[in-house]
C-alpha cells in the first residue's frame, strides 16, 4: 500500500523488520507482550484507509477526523485507541511566512498509527530519534507519542523565535526616522499579525491536552511518562507567552504606526495651511488694487506700485517667520 510510508515493529525498543501483513504483526506484537507495531501514513484516501482502520480497529469517528482533516489540536480517547491530534509549524526564511500540517496519532496497547497531511517530517525525525534510543522505545507506544509532542512544541519555539526577530526588524522600519509608504507597511503588520495568528492557533488548543497527559489517568500511559509530558506541558507554557507577547507588541506598533500617519498628516495639514495663507495675503492686496475705483489711496502716486509690492513682500516673510518659529513649516 503506497499511502505507508514507513512500517515497523519494535521489541524491547529495538526494530525487528517490516512487516507484510498488517494482522499479523499486530497478533505477533501482542502475543509477544514487549512489542507494538509503528506505522506511517500519508494523505490517505477513504479507501487506502479503510483497511488500516479495520485492522487495528480504529473509532468511526476519528477515522473521519483523519480523512476531512483540518483539525483543531486535540486529544481523544477511544475504545482501544487514543487519538491526538497536532499541527507542526514551519517557518520559511524565504518569505518569512508561517505554514501549518497536520499530524494525528492513535496509540493502542501494540501499535502506533502516524497520519500526516501536508508537508511534515516531525513522526519520522521523532522516529529516527527514538531507533537511536532503545532504552527509551521499549516503554512502548505511549513513548512514540511523548516524542512527538516533544519534537512539535519544541519546533514551536523556533518558529516563536524566527517571529521574534521579524517582529524587531518591522518595529526599527516602522520607527525609523524617514517615514515610508504607510499604507504598505499597515500591509506588512496585519499580514505579520496573520502569521502569529496562524501560530496561536496551532499552539494555544493543544495546552489542554498536554495537561491531561502530564496530569495522569489516560489511557495506555502510567505514573513514568507523566513528567515527561509535564516537561511538555512546561515548554508549551512558554510558547503560549510567546505568542501572547507577539500579539499584544504586534498591537502596539499597529498603534504606534496609524498615530504617527494621523501625526505626519497633521504636519501636512499645517504645512499646507501655511503656505496657503501666505499666498492669500499678496492675493488679496492685489485683489483689492485690481478693482475699478478711481479714489484709491496712493492709486495715481509714483511710488504706489513699489510700496504695493514691498507690503507684500514684508507680509509674506512676516507670516514665513511666525510659522517657522511655531513649528509649521
């Protein structure tokens, strides 16, 4: 079946080959007692795993949940089964942008079943990882399930970080002293706030489900495994203060930027004003002189014309230096 990708079983931690028939290895995992099977899917159609399902005897509803995907982070117990539910984050240095896959994971008393959507190596570095332990795999499935999470939350923080540098570069363009286009950097801040959107969603549901696991009293898991999920549960914590921080600092340089556009469109207004009003002085003495009165003072005097115009003038640098003085031009 070309949907597994990778298909193992472990005893006492430790591969012992891939198996051909799926019932089989699960009979011979728990006959044996020490043993779980690990299996790795892809995109997986109704049909490619409708056998899967029946085999390892999968709930009908989460098995939905597996091929509409586009789940929430989650964590669901079933009879003979319990179903998680997680989305990894990758950040691209390329664009700068945030995408989120989907991992789901079952865990029975024998068996691991893995099912990705998307572009996500986290199950197979998590499995690689864990081959090179075998004092650790031999726990069994619950293990599998740690070491994902682990490897999710812990790419979490990455992502947080890799945010939190963007995040400095957009506050020094948005407080740099030249001012750039405005509307293209509110542009860049809400397509950011849509990146730490994008990881709150996939980080903020899956603190509820941690802390049942470090809590205890979940199926297929015991007293051993719960501080190791509370370490995750811990992590999970910071990456949720990250992100908290992101946003609320993401907020305040919105702010900060639309008040410094409303400011530099108050120094244009005055700018404007006063250049408007220096031309309205010389406009108005020339107004009144254009008119078509014969008793005017100084109309028909020699020196009219150049007074005329040197009263313009000592207006106009009268007014230039008032508003230079007051901050307006």
């Amino acid at each position: 079946m070309h949907v597994i990708v990778d298909c193992a079983i472990y005893r006492d931690g430790r591969r012992t080959g891939s198996p051909d028939d799926l019932s089989d290895a699960l009979d011979q995992a728990r006959s044996q007692g020490d043993s779980f099977v690990w299996i790795g899917v892809h995109d997986p159609t109704e049909a490619e795993f409708a056998g899967i399902a029946s085999e390892f005897g999968l709930h009908p509803l989460a098995v939905e949940d597996v091929l509409k995907a586009h789940q929430r982070p989650k964590l669901e117990t079933y009879p003979g089964a319990l179903f998680a539910v997680l989305r990894p984050l990758r950040y691209h240095d390329d664009t700068g942008t945030v995408s989120a896959s989907e991992l789901m994971v079952f865990i029975g008393d024998a068996f691991v079943v893995t099912i990705r959507h998307g572009a996500t190596s986290t199950a197979a570095q998590a499995r690689a990882r864990l081959e090179e332990r075998p004092e650790v795999l031999r726990r069994g499935p619950v293990v599998v399930l740690h070491a994902i999470c682990d490897s999710v939350v812990d790419d979490y923080l990455e992502v947080a970080a890799d945010l939190q540098v963007d995040l400095e570069e957009l506050e020094e363009k948005v407080f740099a002293p030249v001012g750039g286009d405005s509307a293209r950097t509110a542009a860049t801040i809400y397509a950011f706030k849509r990146q730490v959107l994008e990881f709150r969603r996939a980080s903020g549901p899956l603190a509820e489900p941690m802390a049942r696991m470090a809590a205890g009293g979940m199926p297929y898991t015991d007293r051993h495994t719960q501080p190791f999920f509370r370490d995750v549960a811990d992590h999970l914590t910071r990456v949720s203060d990250a992100g908290e921080g992101l946003d609320r600092l993401l907020s305040d340089i919105l702010a900060a930027h639309l008040t410094q556009v409303g400011v530099r469109q108050n120094d244009d207004m005055r700018k404007i004003s006063a250049w408007a009003a220096m031309a309205a002085v010389p406009t108005m003495i020339a107004g009144i002189y254009g008119m078509n009165f014969d008793h005017m003072p100084e109309l028909r005097q020699v020196w009219g014309y150049p007074a005329v115009l040197a009263l313009m003038a000592v207006a106009v640098l009268w007014l230039y230096r008032l508003f230079k003085h007051r901050g307006w031009l």
